[in-house]
C-alpha cells in the first residue's frame, strides 16, 4: 500500500490564448446518476463543442459490485459551479464529479479524457486517466473552462470583478483513489513553436492516490483597434 501526493500547475502569460466569447444562445447538458448493484455496466458520457472548444468523454465498463453517484454538467455560458477549493463555485463550462466503489473478480476498465482543442480557440492542455482494477474506491471531479463571462457586460468594475473570479482558460482534474490494479494518467500543453509539457504516471499493484493537476493560462487582452489605427490622425 502506498499513498502518493502529487500535484501540477502551469499558468502562462506569453503568448497567451484570448478567452472565448460566450454564444448569444445559451445551451446546458445535465446528467445525474446514481446505482447500487451486482452485475455487468457500462456507463459514459461524451461531450465535443467547437464553441467552447471542448473534448470529454468519461466512459467506463465492468462486472461485479458497484455502487455510483456520478453527474456532469455542461453549459456554453459559464454557470456557477464548484471550484477546485472546497466551498467555492466560480463560473465554469463543464464540471463533473463521482464516487464510486466497486469489486469483482473480472477488472472494471475505464477512461476520462478532458481537451482544450488550440484548433478551436482553446489552449492546447489535455488530460487522460485509464484504469483498469479488480477493487476501487475513489472520489474524482474535473473542470473545464474557456468562455469569457463577462462577454455582454458593459460596466467597466463588474466585468474586471468577474474576470478576476473567473477561472477561463482551466482544465483540470482531482482525484482521491485506493485501487488492486492498474490506474495511469497522462496530460500534455503543446504551444506551436514555443511550449510542449509532457505528464505520465502509472501504478501497478495496490495504491492509494491523492492527485490534482491544473492548468490553467490567463487570457490576453484583445487589442482594440481604432478607425485610423497605425494612422496619425
């Protein structure tokens, strides 16, 4: 048995991505589920959106004991939710979190894998986490964010309030497990021509695992462009 505290965080400044506009037409997902029970299972959620420039899917499969409370909440304007600290809610564009217990003699497998897609505005971070095990108890949420929330304000102190609240530019994962079996997780930030982080960890055996990696950049300021600009008017 070992217990392994390990956290990331990277911010930037240089180069930095503007934060997305948010759509004029709001859009939400929610999925809520929770199950007790003895047999086999498949659970998954998957979400792609070039608006917010989103990949997620969070799919898992096994048979045996399970016990599970699970949800996911997807919206394209920033919605009130829980942050990463405990007690806090900050505006994000996706957030899910689950408990689970399982046992059985034949390994649950499963896959979480959270994109900001550069192609699409985002930032370039991604975040995969695999495992497959005979026993499992773990806590686990991740978040995402991309939209700028003050998009339609117009009072110069409420949009610099929520800007400083705002976690735009964040993809995160946290996670508590105690697993029998395989769990493995793998993160990257690829910057064109400037930036390429790389993250692998795996474990074999029996482990307990406390884990939180984070990145996060903080948006630039899209410059403002006047009627006669590079003109001396």
């Amino acid at each position: 048995m070992a217990l392994l505290l390990l956290s990331l965080l990277w911010a930037g400044m240089c180069s930095a991505t503007p934060a997305i506009k948010e759509p004029m037409q709001d859009g939400d997902f929610c999925n809520k589920l929770k199950v007790v029970g003895t047999g086999t299972f498949e659970v998954g959620v998957s979400v792609k959106d070039k608006e917010l420039a989103l990949e997620y899917f969070n799919f898992m499969y096994g048979d045996g004991d399970l016990e599970l409370d699970t949800g996911t909440v997807q919206a394209q304007r920033a919605a009130r939710l829980p942050g990463m600290e405990k007690g806090t809610s900050v505006p994000l564009n996706l957030y899910e979190s689950s408990k689970l217990t399982f046992s059985g003699t034949t390994p649950m497998v499963g896959m979480k894998y959270i994109h900001s897609k550069a192609f699409w505005g985002g930032i370039g971070a991604e975040i995969a986490e695999t495992f497959s095990v005979t026993e499992m108890e773990r806590e686990d949420s991740s978040y995402f964010a991309s939209t700028n929330p003050a998009s339609y304000m117009t009072d110069a102190k409420k949009i610099e309030e929520v800007l400083r609240a705002s976690p735009v530019h964040t993809v995160a994962m946290q996670t508590r497990n105690s697993f029998n079996g395989t769990w493995q997780t793998d993160a990257r930030m690829h910057k064109m021509f400037s930036k390429d982080l790389k993250l692998h960890e795996s474990f074999t055996g029996q482990f307990e695992v406390e884990k939180m990696i984070k990145f996060h950049e903080s948006p630039k300021e899209e410059k403002k462009h006047s009627g006669c600009g590079g003109i001396d008017c």
